[in-house]
C-alpha cells in the first residue's frame, strides 16, 4: 500500500520530533491513517487511576466521541480485544467478528457507520501501571484491510509507543519540576489535582485517605463522585468552569458535600493556570486544585516544628510563638510556660526578628497557614 508522499522513515523521525513538540500530533495521525489504509486515527486509553476508556482523537465530533466514551465503549468488541492482546499486534475488527456479525451489533449500527466508521484496525501502544493506550485506523469504504497496510501499522505501532512515552515523561518531567505536587505532599488538608471533566492526576495523602473512606467524596468510573446525585452535579460543575470546560471564564469556589453521619466536607476549587497536563495527543488540559477539609480530623501540632524548621526558632521561642498566636497576652503566656513576662517578652522579639514580622496578627496568620502542613522531615530543621 503507498504512503502517499510519505515514506515510513521519514513518519518515524516525524514521531519523535512530535514527542518534543506535540504541537505537530495533530498533522501526523491523519498520516498515520493513511499509512494503514485509512482516513482516521483515534488513540483510546485507560488510566489506571479510573480504568475508564476515553478517547482522545483529531477531526470527530465531540458529541459522538461523547457517545462512545459514555456509553458505546463499554460494547465495542474491537477495543477490549487489542487491549488483551501482546504490544504491538495489529488486530482488525474482521479478526473479531465476521464481518457480517459485525454490521449486526449496535456499536457499528449506531456509532460507527452514522460516523463513517465501517472498517477498524486496532494496535496495543502501552499497557502499564499507569495507563493502557489503544490506536486504530478507520476508514469509511467496506473493505478488508490489505496485508500490506497492516504491515505498516505493525512497523509504526512500536514507534508511537516510543514517542507518545517520551512525551509523557518530558511533560512528567516538568510537572515535577515546578514543585507543585511536592509541596501539596506536605499539605494536612486534603489537596487534589484534577482536570476540568473531574479525573485525578495527583492526590496526597489526606486526599487519598478521603478517597478511600468514600464517605462525601469517592472516585468513580465518571471521575469524582459525591454521596448525592445533587452534591456529584455541583461540584463537577464548579470544576467544570474551574478548568475550563464550560467555555467561560476560568472561575473558582467551593462547595460542601454532604456524608453519611458526620459533618459535611468542605472543598475550595482553585483554577490552577500552571501546570497543566498532556493528553495522549499532545493536547493542554488545564488542571484543577481541590483543597478538602475534615472537620473531623483532629489537628496536630505541627506548627511549632515548622517554626523551629522554616525561621530556625529554638523550642522555647516556638513554644512563645504559639502562645502569643492563640491570643494569650504576654503575662498569660507567661504563666502557662512558667517564666517570666521579660523572658516571653525576649523570646517574642526574637520570633519576630528571624520570621520577618512586627505584629501578633502577623504572627497569628503565619501559624495557622503553617497548621495545615505535615510534620516536617526529620532533618529539616
């Protein structure tokens, strides 16, 4: 089968010059099309953090990509099929079913002859910890693929692997590099990360201890689910106009949801405009902060380490600092320490010279952004 004006050395190089800028994704998978015979390519993947499929593809229309990930996928007998077979096999759907059969089942009466889909030939790119990634070729006419064009799909399947696993670990790379999940890390509070259709990319600690419990809050196959169908629409709704998806203004907020016997969690929604995260195509997708709250989680006193840590207080200045942020006076504190209102009173100007502050106000707001971090390393101090 003729690659047009392509030949296959030369779509190879172009692949990993995608990799580096995926800006170039949208041209090369109408070439990949036609390398295997047809005029459409699609990328199907499932991370593994909600093992749905989802489709990511160029020139569809979103409504029918729509369809299919919400309801034709989970009865589409291609996809599952290249999914369970090795990397790099190039399975087409008259491998499946006959070809028959197949004009008789929903999906192809439905789904994909109304979308000009009458022929498929599916490839496993990646199958891992972190995500499954399916391409197929499609094509309109009905006519079996030719063993040449599976051939040529065969030979470029490995190299799309290549180039899509370099992309995500350059865009891994960066993500890493702003220190944003690490600093969420040390958060006591809940802290998510997710994009605009409520998909998690990160969770700490707290949040995935929330997660776990499903108790107001819980990760189902559509994303985030809350305990009621009224809290699940809201809050995809604000994370909707948070990263963008509702076409407007980024926008923020919060939200309550509701549990079973305990106090409702309570969740800000905080459009992030740095970093944001690739899809499979190379395609930004703006992410969002979920900072949740339990007000059933007992504290920890973890603001006087953090002083000692971050402004090299001693353990009698911090102990000063937090009393004075609670709102005792200097003779109250200093009857609770048992020392002297002079002594508190030198110890307090010390804290305020090492943090950079001249006020108990200042002091008081200090401590309590410190209150919602996790005890610090061993070390840091």
């Amino acid at each position: 089968m003729p690659l047009g004006r392509d030949t296959l050395p030369d779509l190879i190089g172009d692949l990993y010059e995608a990799s580096l800028e995926p800006a170039l994704w949208p041209g090369l998978v109408g070439r990949i099309a036609v390398s295997g015979g047809g005029n459409g390519t699609i990328f199907f993947t499932a991370p593994s953090l909600t093992r749905r499929l989802e489709m990511a593809v160029m020139g569809v229309d979103p409504a029918a990509a729509h369809a299919y990930t919400d309801h034709f996928g989970s009865i589409d007998p291609l996809v599952p099929a290249v999914m369970a077979a090795a990397p790099g096999t190039v399975l087409c759907d008259r491998m499946v079913l006959p070809k028959e059969e197949m004009q008789r089942t929903t999906i192809y009466s439905e789904w994909a002859a109304p979308n000009g889909i009458r022929e498929a030939a599916g490839v496993l790119l990646q199958r891992d910890r972190s995500m499954t990634i399916v391409m197929t070729v499609t094509r309109p006419e009905l006519r079996p693929f030719e063993k040449q064009e599976l051939r040529n799909l065969t030979l470029l399947a490995p190299h799309v692997a290549r180039a899509l696993r370099v992309q995500r670990r350059l865009a891994e790379a960066q993500h890493r590099g702003n220190g944003l999940t690490a600093a969420l890390q040390h958060l006591r509070i809940g802290a998510l990360l997710v994009t605009g259709d409520a998909r998690p990319v990160f969770a700490n600690q707290s949040a995935e201890a929330i997660l776990a419990r499903g108790d107001g809050l819980r990760l189902g196959r559509e994303g985030l689910c809350a305990a009621t169908v009224s809290d699940t629409t809201t809050l995809r709704r604000r994370i909707g106009g948070a990263g963008g998806v509702l076409g407007e203004a980024l926008t923020g907020g919060s939200v309550r949801l509701q549990r079973t016997d305990r106090a409702p969690l309570g969740l800000a929604i905080v459009p992030v405009a740095a970093p944001t995260i690739l899809d499979v195509l190379g395609r930004s997708r703006p992410l969002v902060l979920l900072l949740i709250t339990d007000p059933d989680r007992a504290p920890e006193p973890n603001s006087a380490e953090w002083l000692r840590a971050i402004y090299d207080l001693t353990p009698r200045e911090a102990r000063v600092a937090l009393e004075i942020a609670g709102g005792h006076g200097v003779a109250a504190a200093a009857e609770r320490l048992g020392v002297k209102p002079s002594t508190v009173i030198t110890h307090l100007r010390q804290v305020f010279a090492k943090a950079g502050i001249g006020h108990q106000a200042e002091l008081a707001a200090l401590v309590e952004r410190l209150a919602t971090l996790e005890r610090p390393e061993e070390g840091s101090a």
